[in-house]
C-alpha cells in the first residue's frame, strides 16, 4: 500500500521592531512585542488550537491516522509568553503516539548556510528544549525552510537524525520521482523524504485562487490528485506550514473542512496509509541515493537560497551575522547570546530580498518594512548593538 | 503622425526642468516616427532642430480679419504677474490682478490688418499677456500648419492649445508637469492660474500627467473624468559625460539640492540632519540652492548649533552640480509635494544613493532608491546613516541605481504617447 507522510511546520520568529541607528548602544529590546503577541494570538485562535483540535478528533476516532509536527524553539518561546495553551495541546497530541515531532533548528535558522558549528548548536539547543517542553528526542529533521544539501545530511547523521525531510526539487530529482526513499550518498543511513511540492502548492497556494481550473478544491477531487500519480512510487510526502489551516486561508474558505474530510476519506477507504517520517528510519529496501552538492530549499520556483541569500545586502547582513560567531562562544551576557541566536531567522533575511515577485509568497503577509533596503538597515542597526552587548561582558 | 506641440521653452535656453522634458519627448516622439512641429513663444535659432522643427511664435504674422480672433480676445482677461513668481512661485510671492476686457492693445489690432506679437519667452512681468498673445498666434498656426493632434505643456500653453482645436478641430493633448497644488500652498494659491488649469483640462481629449500623483490631483482637486487622464512618467536624456567621483573627501558628505522652498521641504533636511550628526561626527550636511525659505532655513541651523557642519552653497551652475555629485554619499529629496523630481535621477545616474520622499511622481518608477514620507524625520535619519554606515547598502545603490535609471528612456515613453494620441484619431 503507499504511505502518505504529512508533516505541518511551525516557525514564527521574533518580528523586529523599528530599531533606530540612535537607538544602539542605549536600548537593547529589539522586538515588536507587541506584533509578536498579537500575531502569536492570532494564529493560536485562528489555527493552532483549532487545528490540533480538529487532529485530536481524528486522531481519536481513526487509530490508523498519524501526522508530524516541527516547531521552531522560538516559536515554543512564544507560545510560552502569550499562547501558553497551545503547548498544551500539542502535549495532548503528542501523547497518542501517532503524532511525530520532528527535529529542527531552535531559530528557525539558516545557519545550515554557513556553517556546522552555528548549525550544530542551533540542533542541539532545540533537542534540549524539545526534551524539556515535549520529553521527545526527534529522529527525523526538518530543516528551515526544507533547506538541505549532501553536506548538511553529513552533519545531521552526525547528530545521530535517521531522516531528513527535504524538498523534492525538481533540478535535484530530474527524471526521479519524489515519490522513493532516498539516502545521503555519503551516510546512507540517513534517510531523505522528498515533498511533492505540487500537490502542497495545490493546496497552500492554490486553494482559494478562483481562476484555477481545479477550484473549489474538495478533498474528493483532492484524493483523485493523489489516486492519479503513478502507483510504482511508494511515498507521497506532503509537507506544508502549518498556518496554510486557518491563516493563509481562513475558516470560511472551508480549509478546515477540506482537512477533515481528507483525513477521513483516506483512513476510511484504505488506499493510502498514513506514515510518520521516523517510519522510514529502518528501512533497508529499495533506497536510492540522491545527489545534492548545492543547498537547494523550498522556496518558489527556483528551489535555490536566493531567497534569504540573493542580494549583496543579504550576504552582507549574513556575513557580518556570523562573524560573531566566537564572540557569542565566549560572551556571558545571556540576553544578547539569544538575541543573537534569533537573528539568524530566516524571516529576517527575506525581507530583504529584492526579488520583487516574491511578494506572491505567502509569507510576505508579515512582512512590516516599507522596503528590503528599510528591513537591511533596521537589521543592522540591531546587529550592531548586538555585537556591543556581546562584547561588552564577556 | 504629425503632432504641433506647444511649449515655453526648448533647450539650451532653459529655466526650468519643463524645457528639458520637451526636449527629451520630442527625440522620443521623432524615434518612434512622430513629425512634431514645436511652438515656442520665442526661439533663439540655436535649438536643435534636426528631429523636429521649431516654429517661433515671435515670427508668425497674425491675419486680424478672422471673426473668431476678435472673438477670442474679447473673452480674454489680462493678469499682471509678479516677476519672480512663475513657475517656481514662492511663498512670500503675490500676484497682482487686473481685469481688463478692453485694452490699447486690441484697438491697434483693429487698424492694421496684419501684425506680429513680440514674446520674451521669459517667465516676465507681463507672463498673462503673453499667454494670451501666444493663444491668438496658436491660431493662426493651427490655420497654415498641417497636423492630427495638438499638444499642449502646462498652464501657460493652455489657451494655444484650445484656440489651435478651435480653428482646426484636431484633437487636443495637455500635458500635465506641475499643478499649482505642487507650487503653492493654501495661502498663495492663485485662482486665475488654476482657472487656466482646469479650462485646459477640461477642454483637452487627453491629458497627460507625470506622475500618478499628479494625475490624482487633476482628478480629485480639479474634477476630471479619470478615463481620459493617463500617468507619463518623464525619463531621461542620456548624460554626456560621466560625472567623476572626487576622491580624498576628508568627510561623508549628504546633499540637498533644489530650491529652498516651502515644497521642497528644506527644513525635514536640516531636522533630519541635527540627528545623524549627534551620532557621526564625520559627516557633513550639504544644502544648495536658493529661495525664499533661504534665511530662515540658515536660522534654524544656528539656532540647532550645527553650523560648523552644515553648509549652505546658494545657487549652483551645471558643472559645481557635477562636482557636488562627485563628492556626496547621500542625495535627499524631502519633497512635500513634487509632480515628478528629476533631480535624484541625476544624482544615480553620478552613482550616489538617494533617499527621497514618498510624495513625490519620480518615487513611482524608482526601486532602487530609499522611499521615506517627507515628515518622517526618523525614517529619514535611519535612512542616510544605514547609507553611510552600511557599505553593502551604498554599494547596491550605486551599481543598481545607475542601471535602473539608464533604462529609463524617452523613446519608451513617447512609444506610449503615440498609443494615447493613436486612441484620440478617429478610426480609419
């Protein structure tokens, strides 16, 4: 029977606030709090609670039905401050044993860009607040952003992962299809899941567009999608964030519907089986190993880092990140440790993208600069405060 | 396509920057095989005329005998218009109105049969009476000439352009460079300027406006029909020769250039100006240009105690422009109200970053410029020292900013002015 693997991300950063350059050396809160609990807010009323709810009814009526979860430690921190209930519906989930979460870097960090040490404490920091909030240690990781390449596989199976989810790029996959178990070519043990991104897109982009030819979306039609990919391939993996229920498309576009009816039509009709990513750890048959020498990602169509690394501001806001590096090894100032550690959220640095059509991605929805050149500036104003702090008691 | 334009004035003898669009929409219009024949009240015979010919209306002999010449000119009132005042009116400027419905002027007509109007071309004393003069010659060339379609810039030209669709039935196309909602503000507005405005605008088939900003003010403050009201953003005329970097400069230099005026928001600079140098003392603050605003705006910097680092240079030629450019790490327009601005495009074009503010046309094509609102003087402030501070920011600007203003041309825009004038011709 072939397996179907959902797996929801969660990753909300700590929003900056409008840091001014006459701020620096004088006031050291950098984020909008405000924003942050409002948003937090939002999303644990719109989403969160109601979408875990949703999965606890399903989980409890159908015993077949499984599904996986990565949540960023920021994110966790967050809730902590201001939606403190989410954490404990997640802990109600996490105590079927059919819900999975998944290894990831504790800032939502692309620290796998630059580095294995930064990356390595990024893992390390969030086991340990995965252990302390959720007492799990994950097998499987998903990186920010689906970012992944041979290199960081090498990484991960060093930190003892058995799976990766990535995403199944197409200049990656050519002729292949996502739909196979693949290994890292140099530690084979490390698994790699590959997402169909199409089928993702259909539902986290597509949804609601009028002018698709497949609109109204339902999970009927949704399941002669899946019934119609070829059925040699063993695997559909379908990994989205998890605000695509109740933000990106609200309550009354019928998401939560479609996700209900889904789950149930496939745990009632028995075509398909659902699968968690830590599943596939053991496995020893038919795995094909994929070449990946350059980071490749989820994002849009190219499937590259331009995103967060395309523009010469954005590598040199990266650059002057990471030079601080030892600093933060050898600072004591606790704060400005974490604050340095939250600085490397992805988010930050695709505000500063100049790729203009990137404001068809979803995200852009909480993007709060005027412009990539206002989001470098007011970054950098913070970084340099940043690094004063750092230095400051070492 | 044969187009009879109508302007104030034509380069090399120009005021102001309207001269300089003409210019460059004519070339456009010429490589997209437009003929244009450009009126002006008073050419010098050094205009470049090898794309399009230039008719002074200095030349151009009146026949009195049309009916509808008397016609016109009883209809006409005269304004006495302070010297200083136009196009770049100011604050403490006035107007003095006179009606007059018959004058000395019109009794001459009467006794000879055919006589011409002498214009200066300037932006003088007698500006309302020239315009009316330059209206009646309109038409006598809309008679002789031979064209499909009548286009008119600014206010000044109006009255030429109506009279010219008057006597040949062509349609008729303003353009739109400035309104005297950008030249003024509630106090000095001038009802007679802005009369002529909306006579014009309301009598044309099309008009073009430089801005979509400006284009909103001639729908909203002026009561236009907005399907006959098209933005044409200007472009620029290739630049001669690169503007070099003057190195060795011992300071991080910011510049203001522009007239100091209310519009140009001078005083959001040197607010803006107070706050980035409590924080770097290497910096200095350049303001060139003169105007009305000039003294109080050198109070204000005395009164601040930034003096020492803050330098006035008063009225700048052509070439110590070149070299302020040279020298400058941040160009800032703080504009409260600017129709277009070709300024900053002059200032990317010599490599320098520039911040300029949100209510202002040019700020519509720009992408590779800081956008901050005028009043904003925080934003302004982060702004100019991310500039200064952050080399990465300077260096994007400067490679980038240049590109993109390069690839702004006439030829585009006047490949659209065709379209809109294609729209106005009836149908074959």
């Amino acid at each position: 029977m072939r397996k179907i693997c959902f797996h929801f991300q969660i990753s909300q950063p700590y929003r900056l606030r409008r840091y001014h350059f006459f701020d620096i050396n004088k006031h050291h809160n950098y984020f909008d709090d405000f924003q942050n609990s409002y948003l937090v807010k939002r999303l644990a009323d719109f989403c969160y609670l109601p979408a875990n709810k949703m999965f606890l009814d399903l989980l409890k009526k159908y015993e077949d039905i499984s599904l996986s979860f990565s949540i960023s430690g920021d994110s966790i921190q967050l809730f902590k401050e201001h939606a403190p209930e989410v954490i404990e519906s997640f802990k109600e989930l996490i105590a079927t044993n059919r819900v999975e979460i998944v290894g990831n870097t504790f800032s939502h960090s692309i620290a796998s860009l630059y580095g294995k040490d930064a990356f390595m404490h990024q893992i390390k920091k969030q086991e340990k607040q995965l252990k302390e909030v959720f007492d799990v240690t994950p097998v499987s990781f998903c990186n920010t952003e689906l970012i992944y390449s041979d290199e960081i596989g090498e990484w991960l199976a060093e930190a003892g992962y058995k799976v990766v989810l990535t995403e199944g790029a197409r200049h990656i996959l050519a002729w292949k299809s996502a739909g196979y178990l693949y290994c890292n070519p140099f530690q084979t043990n490390l698994k790699v899941l590959m997402r169909n991104y199409n089928l993702c897109d259909d539902i986290t982009l597509r949804f609601q567009n009028k002018s698709w030819e497949h609109y109204p979306l339902t999970a009927d039609k949704y399941l002669s999608f899946l019934n119609n990919i070829p059925h040699d391939a063993p695997y559909i993996n379908l990994f989205m964030d998890y605000e695509t229920i109740g933000e990106y498309h609200t309550k009354e576009s019928g998401i939560f519907d479609f996700f209900y009816h889904l789950f149930v039509q496939i745990a009632e009709r028995k075509e398909l089986s659902f699968m968690l990513p830590q599943d596939v750890a053991k496995e020893e048959d038919s795995v094909l190993t994929i070449h990946v020498p350059w980071a490749m990602s989820s994002s849009s169509d190219e499937k590259d880092t331009n995103e967060w690394l395309g523009n010469e501001l954005q590598q040199e806001a990266f650059e002057q990140l990471f030079k601080l590096e030892n600093l933060y090894k050898e600072s004591k100032n606790e704060n400005a440790k974490m604050n340095w550690l939250r600085l490397q959220a992805a988010d930050h640095f695709a505000f500063m993208s100049t790729k203009w059509f990137a404001e068809t991605s979803v995200k852009r929805n909480f993007d709060v600069y005027p412009s990539p050149y206002q989001a470098f500036i007011n970054y950098m104003n913070v970084l340099n405060d940043v690094k004063l702090q750092l230095e400051k008691k070492k | 396509m044969k187009v009879l334009m109508f302007g104030w004035e034509f380069p090399p003898h120009i005021a102001g920057g309207l001269g300089t669009a003409c210019f460059g929409l004519t070339q456009g219009l010429a490589k997209n095989h437009v003929d244009v024949t450009f009126v002006m009240p008073k050419a010098s015979g050094d205009e470049d005329q090898r794309k399009i010919k230039i008719i002074s209306a200095s030349d151009v002999e009146l026949d009195t005998r049309y009916s509808d010449y008397f016609q016109f000119h009883k209809e006409i009132s005269y304004v006495e218009v302070n010297s200083r005042l136009i196009p770049y009116v100011g604050l403490d400027d006035y107007f003095n109105v006179i009606n007059q419905k018959e004058s000395a002027l019109l009794e001459d007509v009467k006794v000879t049969e055919k006589r011409k109007y002498l214009f200066s071309g300037t932006y003088g004393a007698n500006l309302m009476e020239e315009v009316k003069n330059y209206a009646l010659v309109a038409a006598e060339i809309a008679r002789n000439e031979d064209f499909d379609i009548i286009h008119a810039h600014d206010w000044l030209t109006f009255r030429a352009g109506i009279m010219a669709k008057k006597i040949s039935n062509k349609p008729l196309c303003i353009h739109v460079h400035a309104t005297e909602f950008d030249r003024s503000d509630e106090f000095s507005r001038n009802e007679i300027v802005y009369n002529l405005e909306k006579e014009g605008m309301e009598a044309a088939d099309a008009i073009c406006a430089v801005s979509d900003l400006t284009r909103n003010i001639i729908i909203e403050k002026y009561g236009i029909e907005p399907s006959k009201v098209f933005t044409l953003h200007n472009a620029v005329i290739p630049h001669q020769k690169e503007v070099e970097r003057v190195e060795d400069v011992p300071y991080k230099i910011v510049t203001f250039l522009g007239r100091v005026t209310f519009q140009k928001g001078p005083e959001y600079f040197i607010e803006t100006a107070k706050k980035v140098m409590e924080y770097d003392k290497d910096v200095r603050f350049v303001l060139a240009g003169d105007g009305d605003m000039m003294n109080r705006m050198i109070e204000r910097v005395a009164e601040l105690g930034i003096a020492d680092r803050f330098h006035f240079t008063g009225f700048l030629n052509g070439e110590e422009i070149d070299l302020l450019f040279g020298m400058s790490d941040v160009y800032v327009m703080p504009s409260i109200s600017e129709p277009f601005g070709i300024s900053p495009l002059e200032a990317m074009r010599a490599h320098v970053p520039v911040v300029i503010s949100k209510q202002s046309g040019v700020s519509e094509i720009l992408q590779y410029a800081i956008k901050v609102d005028f009043w904003d003087i925080n934003a302004m402030a982060d702004a100019i020292y991310g500039i200064l501070h952050y080399p990465a920011l300077a260096n994007f600007f400067a490679e980038r900013g240049k590109e993109e203003v390069n690839s702004l041309k006439w030829e585009h825009v006047a490949k659209k002015l065709k379209g809109i004038y294609a729209s106005l011709l009836p149908r074959n």
